[in-house]
C-alpha cells in the first residue's frame, strides 16, 4: 500500500485501537479525522481529555452518527473492530463514495517490519498468544505482543525491526477487512459457533476466520488443530500445514508448542515455562476462597464452548453464573458438562433465553444483576464447592468489556462477608 498517496484519513471508532490508528496517522503527518457512533463518548472524562489533546493536533470529530458530508475528501477510512463491515452504514457509504475501507489490523501490517506470528480461533487465542510470547521472550528473542489481546497492533507496528517477530492475537472481527495480512506463522486453535449476533450463520464466523490464510505463501506455515474439519479449505491454503493434537492434555499449550517448534525451540523448554504459568486474568481466574468456597472468575467466557470447557476441568460440585448480552448461541451444548452443578444463577439481558435453552435442568434462577447472582450462590455454596463465573455471553448489557465485568466480580467476591452465608 502506498501511503505516501494518502493525505486524509477517517479513523471509525474511538477506543483502544482507534485512539492508537489516530497517532499513527500524526506521527505520519497524515489528516486525521474521528467518526464514532456513540453521542456521549465526547463527555467521559478520560476521552475527553485525549479528544481535547487530539483536537490542538488538528483531528476533526463527529460524534453520534456516521455522515456522507464528514466522509468527503477522506482517501482512507479505517475501521475499528467493532464495526461490522456486513451491515456498517458507514462501509455502504464508504462504497458510494469508493473509499478504500480497512481495518486496523491490515493498516498496522502495512508499516510492520517483522515476521508476523498470528493466532485465532474460538476459544483460547489470549493464552495461546501469550505463552508463545513467554516462551519466545524466554528463550531470549526478541518479540512484541499485540492484537485482540489488548494491545493494539497499530501502536507498536512503527517501532518492529526485521528481526523481531510479533505475537497476534486476531478476531474473526479483525479478520474481516484485511487485504494484503500476511502471517509468516498463522494457527488456528479450535472452531466453535460464537458471535452469531453478528454473523448470518457459523459459515459466514467461519469464513472470517479462515481468512488467515488467505495471503500466505509457500514459505508460510498454517498450524491446524487435527480436530478442526478444514476439508474443504485445505486445497486453497498455500502455505506449509502443520498439525497439532492434544499432547499436553490442553490445546493452548499443544498450540504453543507446535507454534515455537517451528523456530527450533525444544518440548523440554517449553514443558518448563508452561509448567510455571499460572494463567490469563479473567480466564478461569482463582479469586480466594472463602470458608472452603472456591471462587473462579472466567469472564472472558463469552461463549457455551468456554464454559464448557471450564466445567469438564472442575472436580467439584459447581454453583455455576451466568448471564450478559446474547449472541445468538445454542447454550444448551453444556447439558452433557452439567453433572457436577449443583445450581445456575442466571442474570442480565440473557437471562430468560438462557433459562429457555437451559430448561432440561431443573435447578436454576434468575437474578436482576450481577452483584445479586454472586451473592445468592455465596449463601448456597457450601464448603468444597466452587462458584465459577462463566457467563457464555457478552459483557455489552452492562460492561463494557469482559474485563471490566471480571473486575466487578472480583471487588464483589472479596467484599462478601464470610460470617453471613
């Protein structure tokens, strides 16, 4: 991509990877300009403070709304991962106006100068990520981390050097708008129907996501988990396949170690730094316990499969939670992982559905919030038992992240008063 062609840029979307794409475009001497469908984001204090610091820089902003009239004269709109590139307002203006229209991931690639390490899948793409990072930064190589981990790719992208690689964790969101992303090392972990409230149907998730081996080439490599059926795609991947298993007894860590083989890093190493991980926050996340009640925050479980998986790992009696926005899932594939819970608070706008869904199992009940779910299983638990947070949906009802409700529920947990269960 020639940017040098490019005078003006509309960067969609103002958070992480917005306020990010924005200082890159500066950096660059480029005319940023700011579309972001929320009316009130321009109040909260901590935006208003970079908005304000933006603005003495030159950025334009419009808040509430996507308009034809801002979008004029722009040569490039790049849109943040939020925005659906299906149904977006804005990429149907965008193509009345034949803007070229991107995402955030394919602008960093552009300026990117290592060898890129890119992984996705349903579930586990954060720890996977993360423990190739920790066993490459180890073993003493030099690497960034970045992507749908936490850190956008565009605020590291300028300072890669050619002999770096870069660790990514990319969404079938990201995915969707990339053109010319190309992943020296792409893996896909598992695949599992999840955001079907974005997606028409899994075929169209699906297709997202196999997007990452689009650009490879004969010298890439595409590691395949064995258990994802690709029999139809794999004539079109160019690139060098490399299957893993469940060797480890934990495809994260078998992930990895496929990943870091490939660069001449030993099973022994890896063995050693995996067995000294104690995990992501918000994935199966040990809170305390509390009179013998294990508390457990898995809040980045935003889809049945993640709970499942959370419940085939537990030995003991559940008191499970969960509840948020709905995404379209078929919540009913835990019935076979439910043999050891003793209760399902449910709460949040899911609520009813999941009651619905959930109807072959007798014992549940629903709760207006959060706060109020948590509480009722700390009165039912009982010693030995653990009360997991899991809550199969987003977090968008009432948080703005997964995080941020992981973090409700960790203040809630140690503020709950032992002596009054």
């Amino acid at each position: 991509m020639k940017i040098d062609k490019i005078t003006t840029v509309c960067v969609v979307g103002f958070k992480k990877s917005g306020i990010s794409l924005c200082r890159l475009f500066l950096s660059l001497g480029k005319k940023v300009k700011v579309s972001e469908i929320s009316p009130h984001k321009c109040i909260y204090p901590t935006y208003k403070l970079i908005i304000d610091q933006f603005k003495k820089r030159g950025v334009e902003f419009e808040f509430g709304a996507h308009t034809k009239n801002f979008l004029k004269g722009t040569d490039l709109i790049v849109l943040s991962p939020g925005v659906d590139t299906a149904n977006s307002y804005i990429c149907k203006i965008a193509k009345e106006l034949n803007i070229l229209t991107v995402g955030e991931l394919e602008v960093a690639s552009w300026f990117n100068k290592a060898k890129i390490i890119a992984i996705t899948g349903t579930n586990g793409k954060s720890t996977t990520a993360f423990l190739v990072y920790l066993i490459l930064k180890k073993k003493g190589i030099s690497c960034h981390l970045a992507g749908n981990i936490g850190i956008p790719f565009s605020s590291i992208a300028l300072k890669t050097r050619e002999e770096d690689l870069v660790v990514l964790e990319v969404s079938s969101y990201q995915l969707e708008s990339i053109i010319e992303f190309r992943p020296f090392i792409s893996c896909l972990i598992n695949l599992e129907p999840d955001h079907l409230d974005r997606y028409r149907d899994f075929i169209c998730y699906r297709r997202a996501k196999l997007n990452i081996f689009k650009n490879q080439g004969k010298s890439d490599y595409a590691v395949v988990n064995k258990r994802v059926f690709l029999k139809d795609t794999l004539s079109t991947i160019q690139a060098k396949l490399v299957y893993f298993d469940n060797e480890f007894g934990n495809e994260n860590y078998s992930a990895a170690y496929t990943i870091v083989s490939l660069l001449g890093i030993d099973k022994s190493f890896c063995k050693n730094v995996f067995s000294s991980f104690r995990g992501l926050p918000h994935r199966m996340q040990l809170v305390r316990e509390v009179n013998g009640i294990t508390f457990i925050n898995d809040s980045k479980a935003t889809n049945p499969s993640s709970t499942a998986y959370a419940l085939s790992v537990i030995k003991k009696p559940v008191i499970l939670i969960a509840g948020g926005r709905d995404k379209g899932m078929d919540y009913s594939i835990i019935k076979s992982f439910l043999k050891r819970v003793k209760k399902i608070n449910l709460f949040g706008e899911a609520k009813d559905k999941l009651k619905e869904s959930l109807k072959f199992y007798p014992y549940m009940e629903t709760f207006s919030t959060l706060e109020e779910a948590i509480i009722a299983s700390f009165k039912e638990a009982r010693e030995g038992d653990v009360v997991l947070f899991s809550p199969m949906c987003s977090s968008f009802d009432a948080f703005s992240s997964y995080i941020e409700r992981g973090h409700f529920f960790i203040t809630t947990v140690k503020r709950l008063d032992e002596q009054n269960q």
